[in-house]
C-alpha cells in the first residue's frame, strides 16, 4: 500500500509512460495502485500477482512500451517545481476531480494538469460543450459566440477544446460575459497548442480553467486530439455542434458524448455550406437535436420539471436579482432536495437536513459544499441557512 | 338517378353555392347524388330522405346557405362556354381525377379546374410539394429553386401555390430543366391570384398544370388558402418546407400533410433568420425530417427498397440514357410489379401480364395506361411490350 503523495507521485510518472486514454493502463489500476504498476515498469518482471484478469500477453506488451519511454520520466524534483508554478495536478479522489470523467471507465484520465481560477469539478457541475469546425465561417463563428455568451452569462460553464473557429469563438463568447470557461487541449498545458491562442489561454485563466491530461511540456499527437475529445464529451452535460463539415473532428466528440448517454445538439445553418453539412448529417440521422440558441440548450439539458423562464440578455447585463454561478433550475434534483431542507432564517444542522432531504450525511455535506460555493447557503452559528438573497 | 353530364353540372353549380372544403356537403355526397343536392337546394325542403346518419339542424343550415347563393350561379351555358375555352373540369371518376384526394374524406374537392398541358393523375403519382415563406430571403429562393429544378430533372412534378417567394422559385426552378410543375391556386383560374404572376402561370401551363376548386372566376378568401393547403398535402407524396416563420401558412400544409400521414421534410437555414424558424421549429420537434437536398427527399419519398443512383447533375443536363417522366426507383409497387410483367420483346396480353404480377386486369390495364404515358412500354400487335431505351 502506498500513501496519497506517492500515489501522485506515481500517476505523474506513469503520464510520461503511457498515451492518454490506455486503456491497459486503465484496466491494471482497477486491481493495481499506481504505484504498483510504476514498480512493475521499473522492474524486470513482466507480470503484477493478482492481475489475473486480464490478458498476460497484452499486460507484457503494454509493460514493455512504457519501459522504453521510462528514460522520459523527469527526475524526482520535476513535480514538486511544476507544481510550485501555476499549474496544479488534481488525481482522481481529490476535491477538484470532476466524478463524472468515471463514466470513461478504463479510459477515464490517470490525472489531470489544471491552471486557471476555477473550480474543475464545481464548473463541471453546470457545463455544456460547444465544439466545431476550425475553418468555421462568419456564421458560425458568430452563432458560437453568441451561445458561449448566452449560456455563460446563465451560469453555465463553456467546455471546449481551445481550438481555431468554433471553439475559440464559445469560448471568447463566455469570456464576453465574465462567465466561466474551461478549454481541455490536447497538447501539455505549458506547451499551449494551438500556440497563437496563448493570450486567448491566458485569458481564460482568469475565471476559468486551462486541462490536459498530458504532462505540462508536451506537443500534441493526432491521436490525442480524439483522446482528448473523450474529455471534453465527459466533462459537461451534453455538447452542441456549432458548424462542422462531414469529416470533422468534432463529430467525433458528438459520437463520444453519445456513446457517454450526455445529449448531442446541432446547431443548423445555410444547406449551401459545407460546414454544416455535419450538423445537418447529425440531425437528419437523429444523433442531434437541432438547437438555435440558448434556450433550446438549456431546456433539453435541464431535467424535466426543473424548467426555468430566464432571459439570456437579462442574465448577460446583470439585471437578475441574484448572482449566483448556478441559476436554480439548473442544480441537480438532489442538491436541490437538500436546499430545500436548509431553512431560510435560524440554521439547521447538517444532519438534520440530510435527514429531511432524504440522503445520507456525506451527500448533504457535499451538496451544502457546492450551494454554498454557489452562494446559496451560508454556515451559521446552528448550523446552515439560506442566504439572503437567493429568495425561497 | 342522374347521368354523367347531370352530375358535372350539379357539382359545377355546387362549387359556386358551397365554400371550398364544406364539410356537411361533403358528407351529403356520401350518402346522395350531386343532382340531388342541388335539387334539394333549389327546393323549398329542408332535408333529403335518406340523409338519416347527418344531424337534420347542421344540414338545414348548410343548405340554407347555400340557398342563399343560388341568384350567383351562372346561366346553364357558362359551363360549356368555359369548357370551350382553355380551362377543363375535372370530377371525381373521371379518368384525370387524382385519387389520392380521396384521403381528404368529406373535404375531398367537389371538382377541380384545370389548365395545362400535363394529366394531373399521372403528373401527381410521383410528385413532391415544396412550399415557403413569401417573403423569402435570397437563400431560400436559391435552395427552393435548386430543390425544384433538381426533382423535376429527376422526373418528380413540383406541387406547389404558384405565391411570391419560395413557391415561385419551385415552379421556376421546374420550369427551368423542362419538368413538370403544378400550381394549386387559392382563387379561380380565370382569376389568376397572384395577379402578378400571370407569365409564370402561362409558362406552367405549358408543360405542367393549374389547379383550383374555385368556379374560374373567383377570387381567393382568407380562409380559402388554408382549404387550398389541404389540396397542396394530399396531391404530393410528400410536402418539403423551405423557409417558413414561425407563424408562416406553410407550416399550416406541412402540418396537414402530417394529419394525411405524408412525409413532412424542411430545410434548414441559419438560425439567424427568422425566416428559417419555422423550418427549425419543425425539425426540433419531429414533425419534419430534416432534408439537404433532392438526394434527402428522394430517399424519404421512395419506398424502401426502391433506392436509386441518380444524379440530378446527370439528370438536368440530360446525360442518362432513358427519358422517362418517372425513373424507374419511383413508380409504385404494384406498377413496378406489372412492368416486370412486360417482356422485352414479343409482346404479352394484358391478361397474362396480369395474372403475372399478382393483380386485377382493371389494375394491370391502369398501370399499362401510367407505364405507356411513362414511355416505358407501348402496344404492339400481340399486346405489350417494353420499350427499347428502357433496359431492364
């Protein structure tokens, strides 16, 4: 057994081993710790006991190409110098791990690299990808601003890739706003691919998040944009299209966030262009819904029976009463049951509303956690209550 | 009892005592003659024996409104001085009536005046309706024309309400490769509404039709319009959409087209333009099958099964081998089944050819009759054969 430091210790090694998304790699740290599967590859041996469910042959051959690349591994001090820089390594377990990157299963990410303001696993709560073509036209481009804006300035956070066209236009349409961004590159965080998006990535950190799951100096690979795509269809609640020609990368996020069961939405534009030709593929064959706009994202991504009459305008000048970073309809049912416990004067105490919510005392914890980041409830002298201004 | 010519001129003077689509005359026709309809109008009596299944109260209104109107049918010649000129009348029965009116029940057309050059039985077994926005953008009078032009190249006739905006630009774009077009009018034929497509309507009669259940020289109604949408949805196959507001009449015949079980389509277009709403209205909510191009509709209107290799390029220009009016992927079943039937040379009997395909010999004779105005067989001494340019 190994302690939490040498299990980060060992997930940053073994980042420099293996391509993002190994799935051998994956299958081994369900019955390994890392640790483990770091002393394997330095060792002679080519077999872990107790590894008996899977394949020796595709273990040994996995085993062999990470030992080729041990030499890569930079020396001890390496992570203790990352992450005294801006960059900070959040590992499955911690506070900051987004829970739904499980549903990859074995392809879920060994760490991942953040710098940025945000919260990952907070921002995460509420977010919605828009992704695209790179070549996007003026149409696009602008319909892809005008979505990051409308729904960041509702309090959803605006998951893309970092990328040239549509994915820089979402992003700089969150950003328009003061909303919250997080943009998951393929390439390191240092190294910063594409790199004419450098001020774009510096940007986004001040009130979002840059993340990669690949060690901070790495160039990109052309597998590890689809690797990465994964990330991006995990991260959020569901992903609209925004342009995309017939053979575009971002039909590849639209599968995978299918495959993850997370809604797909396609954003339609002129039958004339080429790059919606993607868009109009995926509606046809009904992998999409179609959307025009904020509102018809946020109905299909808020549970039913939570519907909530906003005006994306109103939310972009401000003009709404409160200022929280998740508008009410759009919590999820538990937390939401769990606001309804916390009283709106005195306090109660947590095992209290954990009992009238119906759940158990680490949910209520967790749920209070994230209404408080929210701004919904404050910790009192008898427990939590309601702040002021969020209303009933 | 009345003969042919008795029930001709009822159901002329009928037209001009009930509104188009009048669901109680439609009903009385069930259950009595034209003649006697008329009759009971012209009389001081309030009920026809025998009309026991219709509320006595609803028919004694009806009547008494069309009573009301009797001073505005014409002298008893105006039927054959109209007949003597470029219009035609057409009845239920007759060898031109396209039976697929008579999905619409009780609000099947009384008659139809036509003019035109093309049989509006035969131009409507393998037609598609494109309807739209009058007050269409530049794009959508691109892409209704580019639609028309390349499913009329295709051997399609284009149904369509010969308005400003998209249904022009069907027709023209039918016009345009030498296809045949049909144009359903809201008002009489002599009347010609709009006024100011008097050109295009004498261009569509030269290949392709007019159309109207109005006596010729009666003006449209508000309310007539819709009535005429219902004629626009059950001639068709199936009715496409290009560009419809949201509270546009177009969405009023895609919606009975629904009711009459007829695939609905729509283009899409930028969500930008309000003029595209109505399609993106549709296509989110499932009512309309999102479609590109001709290639979409001609796979949604096609049996399955029946799939065809075209190209409307190839078509337009007139590069494919044969000239049918109606390629061979879209002629019905059972018309595909009794071309089987026709040897390629020799010649077979209509009663061999029928008992082949498994069908009647009224059907093998109607389908012989479609086949022959087709250009795919054709009579010879020992009965039928197919063609030469037809291949197999």
């Amino acid at each position: 057994m190994t302690g939490a430091a040498d299990d980060r210790d060992a997930r940053a090694a073994l980042s420099f081993l293996a391509e993002p998304g190994d799935l051998v790699l994956g299958a081994m740290l369900r019955q390994a710790c890392p640790a483990e599967v770091l002393a394997l590859t330095r060792s002679d041996h080519d077999l872990l006991p107790g590894l008996d469910r899977l394949d020796p042959g595709t273990v040994s051959r996995a085993v062999s190409r990470w030992r080729a690349r041990l030499a890569s591994v930079p020396s001890p001090g390496w992570l203790a110098m990352w992450a005294g820089g801006p960059l900070r390594l959040v590992c499955p377990g911690d506070p900051e791990w987004p829970t739904q990157l499980d549903d990859l299963g074995d392809a879920r990410p060994l760490l991942l690299w953040l710098r940025g303001a945000a919260d990952l696993r907070f921002a995460c709560l509420c977010s919605v990808s828009i992704v695209g073509a790179r070549a996007a036209t003026g149409y696009g481009t602008h319909v892809a601003g005008e979505l990051g804006a409308d729904l960041a300035g509702a309090g959803w956070a605006i998951v893309s890739g970092g990328a040239y066209g549509i994915d820089a236009a979402a992003h700089r349409g969150a950003l328009a706003v003061g909303g919250c961004t997080v943009a998951i590159l393929a390439s390191g965080l240092s190294f910063g691919y594409p790199r004419g998006h450098q001020e774009l990535f510096d940007m986004i950190c001040q009130t979002g998040l840059l993340v990669s799951e690949r060690p901070p100096d790495q160039a990109p690979t052309r597998p590890g944009f689809l690797v990465r795509n994964r990330m991006i269809a995990a991260l959020s609640r569901g992903t609209a299209v925004v342009e995309a020609a017939l053979r575009s990368g971002a039909l590849n996020t639209a599968r995978q966030a299918g495959e993850l069961h997370r809604p797909v939405m396609a954003v339609p534009g002129p039958v004339t262009s080429d790059q919606s030709a993607g868009c109009h593929e995926l509606i046809r064959d009904g992998r999409a819904t179609l959307v025009t706009g904020a509102c018809d994202v946020v109905e299909l991504l808020t549970p039913l029976g939570e519907a909530q009459d906003w005006d994306p305008a109103a939310n972009r000048t401000g003009r709404t009463g409160r200022d929280p970073a998740v508008p009410p309809g759009v919590i999820d049912p538990v937390t939401a049951g769990v606001l309804r416990a916390v009283p709106a004067r005195a306090g109660r105490g947590p095992a209290t509303i954990a009992t009238l919510a119906g759940v158990d005392l680490d949910t209520a914890f967790r749920c209070l956690g994230l209404l408080a980041a929210a701004g919904y409830v404050e910790r009192c002298d008898q427990g939590w209550r309601r702040r002021r201004e969020c209303g009933s």
